[in-house]
C-alpha cells in the first residue's frame, strides 16, 4: 500500500468520524458535552487525544496534493498538526480547564445546533477524497 492510498482511506474515517461525531452531537448532546468536559482530564486521555489527532493531521497534509481544494486540505492538516504539537507543550491542566469551560459555554442545545457543520464538514472530506 502507497502512502498516499493510507492517507486517503485515513482521511475517510476522519470525514465518517466527524459525521458520527455530528449524530452524537445531534441525538446525545449531553453526552458529547461530558466527553468534551474529559479532554485533558488525564495524562492518558490528554496525550491520546493529541497524538490521535496527529494522524488525520499527517493525512491531510500528505494527500492535498491529490485534490481539488489543496490548499484547504494543507493548510487544516498544518493547523492540526501545529496545534497537537502546541497542545504536547501546555500544561496538562490548562487544556482540561479550557474543555471544561467550553463545555459550560457549550449547552446541549448548542451541540444539537452546531451537528449539521459536522455532517457538512465530514460529508465535504469525503466527497473530496472520492472525487480526487
């Protein structure tokens, strides 16, 4: 397998991943704000999470050559990948107390309004890498 065809097939999961993170966002809004309420919560859970986000970063980064909007794909995996690097460097109490303050910020309501970016935004990666 290419690097390029793992890329491609990483940022796919990431589009189906974004859109299931929309339905959970959509029909258990509660739930999805008590995840965010756990980034940062543990070393575990704060250095996964980072490095997790990584992969798709590298992904996206790696395949924008091969699509139509490449600039976007490039500059969002340099973006993903700056900040995971950033996120390595702050105090583990500082993300989690930022997640915990979004999630207060962020009422069920709130999800349930912001899901269709999901469905939008993961259904566009996928699209665009089918597409390409």
């Amino acid at each position: 397998m290419t690097i390029l065809l793992i890329a491609k097939y990483t940022i796919l999961l990431f589009g189906v991943f974004i859109i299931l993170v929309g339905f959970l966002m959509l029909f258990k809004p509660k739930k999805a704000r008590a995840i965010l309420r756990k980034a940062g919560s543990t070393n575990l859970i704060n250095y996964a999470e980072i490095t997790i986000r990584i992969i798709p970063a590298s992904a996206l980064i790696t395949y924008a050559s091969e699509v139509k909007f490449s600039f976007f794909f490039n500059s969002l995996g340099w973006f993903m990948l700056i900040t995971s690097l950033i996120l390595y460097l702050v105090p583990r109490r500082y993300h989690h107390n930022y997640s915990l303050k979004c999630a207060d910020f962020l009422i069920p309501l709130y999800f349930q309004w912001i899901s269709p970016i999901s469905f939008l935004f993961g259904g566009f990666l996928i699209y665009t890498v089918l597409s390409s």
